[in-house]
C-alpha cells in the first residue's frame, strides 16, 4: 500500500508510550532491560579511558560547562543535554553495543543516555525510568525494521536515523507529556534525524557520537513539544517523511506495519541482540566462524586463502572498499573489516579490545593473511533476521574447510544469558579501574527497577565525586 494510502503510525506510538504502565511490561522484559542499562554502562566505563573519549567531553565542557548529570565513568556532571550526548556517545564509542537484528540499530545508547537525562531533569524514579527507556528501545528498533536495511544501502546510520524518536519517546514520557504532545515530539524530531556512513571510508570518529547527538536531539524535540510547539502530523508516511526521504526509491520496500504490528505485546527488547565482540555486529558470524575452524585445527601457516560470505546488503559496510578493509588505517576501521577480524581471530584466537590496539593492527602475520581474505554474498542468508557468516578455508595443500553461522551469536534465537552479560560488563568495567566502583554500579543497575528517586540511585555513575572538566 502507498504511504500515502497509510494513518502515520506517530499516531499509535504515540498513544502507546502515553498509556504504557510500568505493569504493562512483563517481568522478564523489565529484567533483561537492567542487563542491557548494564551491559551500556561497562561499555562507557571502558570507553571514557580512550584517547577519543576525552577530546569528546572537552569539547562539549568548552560549550555549556558543568551541570547535574553525570556522565558514566568519567569525573565530570554536564547539563542534561549535554551529559546525553557524552553519554550516549560513551555507549557506541566502542562499537560493542546492543543491536536490534532486524531494525539493525543499537537502540540503547540513544534510549539509556536520554532516560538518564530525562530521568534526572523531571525527578524520576529508577522504575520510571526503567519504563521510558523501554518504550525508547520499543519505537527505534520498530522504525529500524520499516526499512528492512535499507538505510545503510543509501548511506545512513540507523541508530542516528530513527534513535533520535526513540529518545522523544523516552525523555518525552519522563518529562510527562500528553499523547498530543508526545505525537508533536515526533514531528518535530523528523528534522533532527541524522547520520551518515560516510565514516565507513577513513575510519573517522563521527559515528559514535550519532547516538549521543540522537539522544539530546530527542530531548530537544521532547521540551519544545511539551511548550506547544507544532510538530509534523505525518513524519513516518508523509510526502518527505522519514523513509520517503531517507529511503528514495527503497521506500517502496518498507513494510509500515512493522511499527505497529503487535505493539505492547510483542516487545523488541527481547530481539535485540547483546555483542560478545566489540565489533559491526554484522561481522559476528564470520569471527564465530574463524574461532570454530581455528579450534578445528586451522592454523595460520595451514592456510592459503579465505572467501567470507556474508549477507548481501552488508558486504558495502563490512568488504568494502576491499583496500581498506584488507589492511584497515585504525581501529575504528578494523571493526568494520571482515577480513582483518577474520584474520585476526585466526592468529589469536580471540577477538577483544585488545585486537583492536596499534600494535594487532600493524601484525604482518595478521595482515598478511586478511590480504588473502576475500568476499561473496551469501546466498542462503537470513538478513535482516540474522546476520549470518560462512567462512570456506583453502589450505596450503589443497584441502576445503567450511563452516556457517547462520544465525549471530546473540540474536534473540542465540541470546547471551543474563549471567554473560554481567561477564561482559566485569571484563569492561575493570578498564576502568576501581573494582569497587564496578561493582557498585553493577548492583545499583541491577536493582534500578524501584521506586527510589534517580537521584540518590545514580552517584555511582561517575568515578568519584563530581569535578569541573578543564578545557
């Protein structure tokens, strides 16, 4: 059906978030949201050690000075916009973040970095902002998958894209918007939208503060809302909404349907998909693949060359330009490059944060072999439901090996466990050094589903006592 032809689905979300009751979202739900707020902030404790991390938040102290927010793991509290868009940015600066499969966003650290900043500005309590931050991650990763992929294919980034309505949701439900007002927010929050995979060329900083610039952005949208202003009443179907103007001709492959359908009853959370590496999660299946031959026996000095099939809509993120990836310039770079992580996971047998360090990066073993690593597509792919990897192994003496990850580690039919996620946020957290603090924050998070004010939950969220950040 025509976009023309279909009721903007602002208008259902809309009225969701408005009537979500906390009661409203099962338990189990609820329960594996703390995990995902855990698993966000270990990875902004380990973010803020970078060198990126810190020029982020001079930067943003130079423009507004401190405030009352604090910003997880680092020593400084900035004005609520402000502290979303360091949090937020901390949260993705990794790239090792949640994703929701078929929405193909990391909603989390647009939804958890606007319900802090929200939360604390309206004086919330950790079950108040429990629930916003549900309903955040419930309207990005349904906008994510109207597109079914499509946003990468012109050069978008989903999570700036759609995030910035998933944190109007949030902040506007904490702030207390009516179901006018909260329909207006996403209006207005159409011409914030933004995010480019421009970065994808030179290894460039911009897409982790895509999230971060989602969440003030949201907030933004939220307060104008709450004043009266008048938003755009179809920003999702209209003539230059969001996936008619984003999408240009793929629109005609959106499925609308998908931000409604099942709303309230079938919860996004729960296909969303924690990362065991801190990698594009599109390159999970192939590294999984790797580790499976390497403990079969494949070898470095055994192999000749490697072809990695992958989805088709991700070879122009994750292959290409096959120079670039072959021997990637930084990092940031690398983790977006199937054949250095394939490689890289056959000459350590691991892929950490720890691969990703000047010295992984410059090995000639390593290198040499991701120069011998090539691509396909996947013809038997599952994307978007799954990103799937298989790896076909050519010996030096002629021998095939193959082996398929047709569904991620950590989709919603591979999940982590509630019990690895904690693992996962021990091993990130201690980057950040106080054990203590660590721990601190792992139980609050955890136990953060109360009706306590934000207020005297979150001192743990920064080091130590809040101190002025020097430009």
């Amino acid at each position: 059906m025509p976009f023309s032809e279909v009721k903007d689905p602002s208008h259902a979300i809309a009225a969701f978030v408005a009537a979500l009751k906390d009661s409203d979202i099962p338990e189990d739900v609820r329960l594996r949201g703390l995990h995902h707020l855990l698993d966000s902030a270990g990875i902004a404790m380990a973010s803020a050690t970078f060198d990126f991390a810190k020029r982020t938040m001079k930067a943003i102290h130079s423009l507004g000075g401190d405030g009352a927010v604090p910003v997880i793991g680092m020593a400084a509290s900035l004005s609520p916009r402000d502290a979303a868009m360091m949090n937020g940015f901390l949260i993705h600066g990794l790239d090792f973040d949640d994703t929701h499969i078929a929405g193909v966003v990391h909603p989390s650290s647009s939804a958890f970095a606007a319900a802090l900043s929200a939360g604390l500005y309206a004086n919330a309590t950790g079950r108040e902002m429990l629930t916003a931050y549900i309903a955040g991650i419930e309207v990005s990763s349904r906008l994510g998958a109207v597109a079914k992929g499509g946003f990468h294919q012109v050069g978008f980034h989903p999570t700036g894209i759609v995030g910035v309505f998933g944190a109007a949701m949030t902040a506007g439900r904490l702030m207390g918007l009516t179901e006018d007002q909260l329909q207006n927010a996403l209006g207005i929050a159409l011409s914030l939208a933004s995010g480019s995979l421009e970065f994808l060329e030179d290894g460039a900083w911009n897409k982790r503060f895509h999230p971060g610039w989602a969440a003030q952005a949201g907030m933004t949208a939220a307060a104008m809302a709450k004043e009266g202003f008048n938003g755009i009443s179809r920003p999702f179907a209209g003539r230059f909404g969001l996936f008619n103007a984003y999408l240009g001709p793929l629109a005609e492959k959106a499925d609308m349907a998908l931000a409604t359908d099942g709303l309230g009853t079938t919860w996004e959370l729960l296909k969303t998909a924690i990362k065991p590496y801190p990698a594009c999660h599109f390159t999970h299946a192939s590294i999984d693949a790797a580790l499976a031959l390497r403990d079969q026996g494949a070898t470095l000095d055994m192999i000749d060359s490697i072809v990695a099939l992958v989805p088709a809509e991700v070879i122009k993120t994750v292959c290409e330009p096959a120079a670039n990836k072959q021997r990637p310039a930084n990092s940031y770079d690398a983790q977006f490059s199937v054949p250095y992580l394939v490689a890289t996971a056959f000459r350590n047998g691991r892929m950490t944060l720890a691969e990703l360090e000047d010295s992984a990066l410059s090995d000639p073993q390593t290198l040499d072999l991701a120069a011998r690593v090539t691509y396909g597509a996947d013809p038997n792919s599952a994307f978007p439901k799954a990103y799937s990897g298989e790896l076909i192994v050519t010996l030096k003496d002629g021998t095939e090996l193959r082996h398929r990850e047709h569904i991620n580690r950590g989709a919603d039919e591979r999940p982590l466990t509630n019990a690895e996620i904690v693992e996962k946020y021990n091993a990130n957290a201690a980057i950040a050094g106080s054990r203590d603090q660590a721990d601190a924050m792992r139980d609050m998070l955890l136990s953060l589903d109360t009706t306590e004010p934000l207020k005297t939950l979150l001192h743990v969220l920064a080091p130590r006592a809040a101190e002025p950040a020097h430009a």
